[in-house]
C-alpha cells in the first residue's frame, strides 16, 4: 500500500524538524515537495519495491530530518543533567519512554522529549522521588521568537476517565524545574507514580496558562476520554503518554484516587470527600483566613487564577465564573477545593465581584463552638 505525502503533510514534517528560525521558506517547501513528487516518493508499509534512487533518497532525506530534529531540541537526558544531573541516566535506561513527539499549535512549537520512573535509577538518592514519574518537555515559537521566562505555562499528565481539573500535577504531587537554551524553554517535572494508571489512556498537557484551564480540555463522561476544546483561545495541546499497560496496577490506582481526596491522621477522623462536604460545612466547621482574600480579574481565556500560601501548603487553581457561578447567582459558590489544610472557597457580589479566599480547617474537623 502506498501513502503519498500531501503538500500540507511534507511542510508539517519540516516545521517539525527544522529550529523556528531556520524554517525553510514556502518557495523552498513546494520546490523540494515537487522534486520529491516527479520522484515518486511514497512510504511504504512492508514493501521494499520501486527505484532504488527514490529510496536512496528517502533515507537521506529522513537521515537529515533526524540531524536537524537532535540539533533543535536538547534531549531528555541533557535537560535532567542541568536541572537534577543524579535523574539524567534515568532518561537513557532502556525502560525510559523516548517520545520526541512535535506539534505546532497557535505560533508555538512543542515537543514531549520523554518521561521516565524515579524508580529507574539503579542507585537511590535524595533528589529523585523513585515514587515519581518525570517527564520532559520544550516549548518554542514558530516564528524563532525567544521564549521569555516570565511567561506562563501549564504541563501536565491527564488520565482517562479522572476529571482533568481534579487530577492534574497540581493534585497529585507535582513539582518542576526549568530553564531557557536559544530562546526555547525546557521544563523537567514529576509528579506521583502514573504507571500504575498504564491500562487507561494517558495524556500530557500543555497550555499557556498558570495554572490548568477548565475550558481548554474536554472528558467525554461516557468514554472517559479527553480532547483539546477547539474554540479555546490559546495554547491546549494533547500528547498521548505511550506507557507500558503491563506497568499498570488498578488496586493501587484505586487506593491512590482514594487517598487524594479521603487523607486522615492517625487518631483523626477521616476528612469527607469532595461530594459529602457543603460550603455551609466548611463555613461552620473552619476559620476564613481573612489575609487570604483576593479579588480576581478574568484572563483573556475568561479564567480566573487563585494561589495562597497557608502555613502547611502552597496552592494555585484556576477556573472559569460559568464553572463556578454556573445559574450566575450571586453569593457563595457550591463548587470548591479542597486541600490538605483547607478549602478555597468562591463568593460573587452584587455588582459582580468574584473574590476567592481560604478557610482553614482542622484535621479532626471538629465543629467550632
């Protein structure tokens, strides 16, 4: 069976491959697409047939995309050596995931170098988590404009079949270094052990937000699986996580997706999960933080950002006035979250006003007299 390359597939390969500001020009791109096309050149699946000038020059062609593809991106291993130089040969075991997938969405370029288990290291250490799940990834422009540090963005594994603003890197214990190499930005994070989900589809998200946007992804509730919302403005790319499903482990997915949102200490009583607690609950049974109130202004997604420090834990979350004021009443929200200190709470005024604040909670959650 032959597949041949359309225009628009050829010019995908070379953005791909080639660094934002060495992209060929379009003249370039349909002189080279009309060589190879007088040549016929196809891939084939399982056929080494037809002129052997063409597949000499199919090989050279793909020894030269994989030259430029190494050249533009830094490889795992080497991102691990400038951020946490113990983690780098982890990225070279042969249990390691080496993707190097590229897509292009809305000016920008992104690469899933690769991901690897903390528990591949051969010797333990201090700075990796053998618990972790690390993965790499590199964010350009298109057009060869540097990438400022100052700028925002989101990476994250997503699961199938968990609502992604509920289980994402910022609930499941996750951390990140980065730094910036020719204008591209690289950024190495982990977060707990996501093997044990292999048997499900597993994703990695990337956005150009703080924090993850609610809007950005949709979860089909009947299939569990999760698409890039096409109508969100900015930057919401999917790869998918190409995990061994022998690496899975359901019981242990299980007690982990219960213990994120059931955490106890001994002697304590177990604090309710998400659906068995009330705002009037946490009010009732919780202290308000007054230094914690902040007033939110919406993004040019429409998503309003929160983050707090309480004295146990650092938080940050994102979500849109529809998601929380979905009848756009005015007064508490009943949507919440919790933390393991905690609840962050969100109020609408009259005129309109959305404020966010945190309310502390005891453990023990004993009612306030």
């Amino acid at each position: 069976m032959k597949h041949k390359l359309s225009q628009e597939q050829f010019e995908e390969l070379l953005r791909g491959t080639f660094a934002p500001n060495r992209f060929p020009s379009p003249e370039i791109n349909r002189t080279l697409f009309t060589r190879l096309e007088e040549k016929e050149l196809y891939r084939m699946e399982h056929k080494f047939v037809g002129k052997i000038p063409v597949l000499a020059a199919a090989f050279c062609l793909l020894l030269t995309v994989s030259v430029f593809a190494s050249w533009h991106f830094l490889s795992a291993s080497s991102v691990a050596e400038q951020s946490i130089p113990e983690l780098s040969a982890a990225f070279d075991q042969e249990d390691a995931t080496k993707v190097n997938a590229v897509r292009t969405q809305k000016g920008y370029i992104v690469s899933l170098l690769g991901l690897t288990s903390g528990a591949a290291l051969e010797n333990e250490t201090d700075a990796v988590d053998k618990n972790s799940t690390y993965a790499v990834v590199a964010i350009g422009k298109e057009d060869g404009t540097p990438i400022n540090m100052d700028d925002s963005y989101f990476a994250s594994p997503l699961i199938q079949g968990l609502t992604p603003w509920q289980y994402n890197i910022a609930s499941m214990g996750g951390a990140y270094s980065q730094f910036i190499e020719n204008g591209i930005l690289y950024r190495l994070f982990n977060c707990d052990d996501i093997e044990i989900f292999a048997d499900r589809k597993l994703y990695l998200c990337v956005t150009d937000t703080p924090f993850y946007p609610t809007e950005a992804f949709h979860m089909d509730e009947a299939t569990g699986l999760i698409t890039e919302a096409k109508d969100f403005d900015g930057l919401n790319i999917l790869f998918d996580l190409p995990l061994d499903p022998a690496k899975a482990d359901p019981e242990r997915a299980k007690q982990y997706i219960d213990s994120l949102w059931n955490d106890s200490d001994d002697g304590g009583e177990e604090i309710p999960s998400l659906p068995e607690m009330t705002v009037e609950e946490i009010l009732k049974k919780g202290t308000v933080v007054e230094s914690s109130r902040k007033v939110l202004t919406p993004d040019k997604n429409g998503m309003l950002s929160y983050s707090f420090s309480s004295k146990d834990s650092k938080m940050s979350e994102s979500a849109s006035e529809e998601f929380l004021f979905p009848d756009g009443a005015e007064g508490l929200s009943p949507t919440f979250s919790l933390t393991d200190d905690g609840a962050i709470l969100y109020e609408k005024a009259k005129d309109g006003t959305i404020t966010a604040f945190f309310v502390e909670l005891e453990t023990s959650l004993e009612a306030k007299d």
